[in-house]
C-alpha cells in the first residue's frame, strides 16, 4: 500500500525558541544566558554573516555592563511570550495547531546553570505554558537547549568542551522531565546540534580568545553533548511513559558544484562532517568510521572516558528532527565561485536557484531529496521542526499584511513534504518556523519576519506588541484544515 498523502495523525504546527521570543530576560529569578549578550548591530550586512557573529570575552563584558539596556539586546525583549503567551496560543489554536514547539530557557530553571535545585518561578512559568496548551488540545514538542544556556557555565566553566556541563545538563533534563511528565511527551534534546561546528558560541558557549585548540574544543564539546543527550534519553524513558524524545540537526542539503567526481568527494565529505556525523552518533549510536580519518588529519583527539561508547549505544533516540531552510554546494575548488549568505554558514552559489532577501537559497526540492535521504539512512520517523522564509512584511492602513511571497514558499515545501511521503518516508510532523514574528537567532533584527501573525515591534524596540494575523495566517489555516490538500 503506498501512502498518497499525509497520514490522519500528521502533527501540523510551528516553533519557537524561549531566547527569542519570551522576553522577561530578568523576571521571574531568571539568569542571563549566553543570548542575553548579543548585540544587535545597526551596521550588519545581511548577507555577510561575519558583520553579526562577534563574540569575544569583550563583548560579554561589555553586555555585563549595559545589563539594564534593551535598546541593543533584542533577545532580552523577545516579543514578550511571557507576558503574551495565552494570546498567542489562542491565536495558534485559531490555525488548528496540533502540535507547538518550544524551547525551555535553561537559566530560567537553573539561573547560574551549576545550582543544586532549580528556581520555582521558572518551573511554574512553563506550567502555566504547557496548561494553556493543553485547554487548546495542542500538544508541547519541548527542545531542552535550544542556543540558550545560562552564562554562568561559560564564564565559570568554559562551556561545553569542559565535561562537568554533562552533570549540568542532565540534572536540568531530569527536573524537566519530573515536572512535566504528564503534559509533555515529545521531546529534543539539543537544538541543531551541528550548529557546534558554525555558531560555536551560542551553541556551545565556546568563547575563541578563550581557547587554544579551537577545533579540537568544538569536536569536544560536541562529544560531551552526545553523551549528554544519550543520558537524557535513558532518563526520560525511565520518567516519561509513552515519551518520544529526538535528537535534531541543521540539515545542510547540499549537491555537488558539477559531475566532476572531485565535486562529488566534497559533496560527501561535507555531508558527514556538517550533518551526518550528528545524526550518525545519535541515531545509531557510536562514531562513524569516516570520522577517523577526519580527526586524524585535523589533529583532534577527543578524549572519551570508559562507558561512554556504551551510554551513546543505550541513548539512541526515536525520532530525527531537522531544521531545513536552504541547500548547499560543495565544490572542490570553490576558490572563484560566487558565495552567498545562508543559515550557520554561507556557501557557493546555486545558479538555479531564488534566494530570500537575506541570500538564503530557496529550494524546495531540496527538502524533498533531503527527507529521502534521512529515512532511507536511518528508518526512523522524520520531524520537520523548523523550515520558513525570513522577510519584511508590511503592515498596511487597514491592519492587513500581503505576504503572498510566504505563502508561495510555505506551498512549494508542502507539496515536496506530500511527495516524499508517497516516496515511503515516515514524516511525523510539521513545526514551521516560526508562527509569530520574533526575534532573529541570526542578525538579532526584527525586521527579519518569519510568522503567519505580524507583532508590531521595530528593530530598537520601539512599537506596541500588538499581534496582526496576515494573509499566511488564513492561508495556514486553510491547509491544516485539510491535511495538507488545498494548498491553493
Ligand atoms: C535556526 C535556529 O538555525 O534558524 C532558529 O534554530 C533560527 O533559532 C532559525 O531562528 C532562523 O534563523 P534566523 O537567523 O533567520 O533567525
């Protein structure tokens, strides 16, 4: 029997994360996470991505220093889901979501990261979160880190490559896991977990002028990252019944420049150093031998302590989540070709393709070749998590938003979803990114608007927060409505 569309029980919906969308960066006992220290800069080029990623022991100073100002650090203000929150579920559940994805902020919970027992108020907030969320009949899909750990395990520990974070992690993971038992059942333990290699900061809380083998810490922290993510696997089947927990990746799509096959020896390099090896470890449960030729060369030794091949063996996960917004071009000799800007990183040009405003590759196709390849290497079930386009919106006299270059994105990716589908792969569900305009992750700008609903908030914070559904948003609606069927 062959699948012609989507399944009954697909789990329509979007994502967030807590750092760009929640605000209240100092209520509620919360600590300062590593994005309460990004500055927005007036000055980026939004299609080179070395005008926003500056982060250095001065610039954390600097922010420790400017503590009360949230002029320059949009993700202290966020939208203010946490004033918000209730409307804005509302609104979700006015599209017919199934499903919501959000993150946990880490330094709510455990504000300095280290502490014994976690803070009440930060427990309670995403009480009242997951409540609401149950009175829509929407269910959570929570990313335990999702780019937002406290400062205090930077400052004090030097982030992920050193291994007490483990201890950390998991203890956070277990207090979430015992609150929440009987109101979240899916679950990602770390968000884009090979963004290590591309924002190693905010992923990791590695800090450059800070380290001497640069690249041997990011292979590090991401080896205590798995070990990680395996113990927190095991502990949440332990606590959750019927739980699904995933790991997640940035899935980097990516074709080779030409049919020359250096071109393609590239291509397959870069897919098992920027993808694979993420998904690999966690999905089947040890180190990919292509990976040994890889540290050799590169002189990395990752230092692994006895029992951790046999917990990254038990903390295999259920599912694969990815993010997808674009595909990639390896080529090997990319020295004269054209660069554009993309998600994490920047890459070759694709002549074939549209790019969005910010140069990231559209490519729709790309998802669908994407979603084949991942089942057909691992078997397990698929989950979309995050995929959108990043554009300026405007609001008209009338309050309206005309975003029909959204809804054409959104449209193209769908349909490859459906194809895919009837290809064979087992896809659970469908978190786009993101529902409501927040935050960008990337250039900390507002302007940069992913969402079916338009929040009026400028760049320098200035506006009133009010919420606007555009055009997507009925669009949107439309399409869950339907499974997935009336795309027009
Ligand atoms: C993903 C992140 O990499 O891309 C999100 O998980 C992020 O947090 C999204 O928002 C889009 O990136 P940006 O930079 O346009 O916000």
């Amino acid at each position: 029997m062959i699948k012609k569309s989507f399944p009954n029980n697909f789990l329509w919906g979007g994502a967030i994360a807590a750092n760009q969308a929640e605000g209240g960066y100092n209520e509620g006992n919360k600590g300062l996470s590593v994005q309460d220290t990004v500055r927005y800069n007036k000055n980026l080029n939004r299609k080179d991505l070395s005008t926003v990623k500056k982060f250095s022991s001065e610039t954390i100073k600097q922010a420790l220093q400017e503590k009360d100002n949230l002029e320059s650090y949009p993700k202290r203000r966020g939208i203010e889901f946490y004033k918000y929150y209730k409307e804005d579920i509302a609104l979700f559940k006015e599209m017919g979501f199934k499903v919501f994805r959000l993150s946990i902020a880490w330094s709510r919970i455990f504000p300095n990261g280290d502490e014994l027992e976690p803070n009440e108020e930060g427990l309670a907030f995403y009480d009242q979160v997951f409540d609401e969320l149950q009175k829509q009949d929407i269910e959570p899909l929570v990313t335990i880190s999702h780019f937002e750990m406290p400062l205090g395990l930077v400052e004090e520990y030097g982030g992920w490559q050193n291994r007490k974070l483990i201890e950390f992690y998991v203890r956070y993971a277990k207090v979430l896991f015992n609150r929440y038992k009987d109101k979240v059942k899916h679950w990602i333990t770390f968000n884009e977990i090979n963004a290590v290699n591309f924002t190693p900061f905010t992923s990791s809380g590695l800090v450059k002028d800070r380290i001497e083998n640069y690249q041997q810490a990011t292979f590090q922290a991401a080896h205590h990252q798995f070990v990680a993510s395996a113990l927190a696997v095991q502990e949440a089947r332990k606590i959750i019944s019927d739980v699904k927990i995933g790991c997640m990746i940035a899935r980097f799509t990516t074709y080779p420049a030409t049919p020359k096959p250096e071109d393609i020896m590239q291509m397959t390099h870069d897919d098992q150093y920027k993808n694979f090896f993420f998904t690999d470890v966690q999905v089947r449960g040890y180190y990919p031998s292509y990976m040994n030729r890889y540290f050799i060369e590169n002189n990395i030794t990752i230092e692994k302590v006895e029992g951790d091949n046999s917990i990254l063996k038990k903390g295999t996960v259920d599912f694969v989540a990815f993010s997808y917004y674009m595909s990639m071009i390896s080529s090997a000799n990319p020295e004269h070709l054209e660069q554009t800007a993309g998600n994490l990183v920047g890459g070759i040009k694709n002549p074939y393709l549209e790019a969005s405003d910010w140069g990231w590759q559209i490519d729709p196709i790309g998802l669908r070749y994407s979603l084949n390849q991942l089942y057909d290497r691992y078997q397990k079930p698929l989950f979309i998590v995050e995929n959108g386009i990043g554009a300026i919106d405007k609001l008209e006299p009338n309050e309206e938003i005309h975003d029909s270059y959204r809804i054409d994105y959104f449209k193209k990716h769908i349909e490859q979803m459906r194809e895919a589908i009837i290809d064979g792969v087992d896809l659970m569900g469908y978190t786009m990114w993101s529902p409501i305009d927040i935050i960008s992750s990337g250039t900390s700008e507002m302007s940069k608007r992913y969402g079916f609903i338009y929040v009026d908030q400028n760049d320098d914070g200035s506006g009133t927060l009010k919420r606007y559904r555009k055009d997507s948003f009925y669009w949107y609606k439309k399409v869950i409505e339907s499974n997935g069927e009336q795309l027009d």
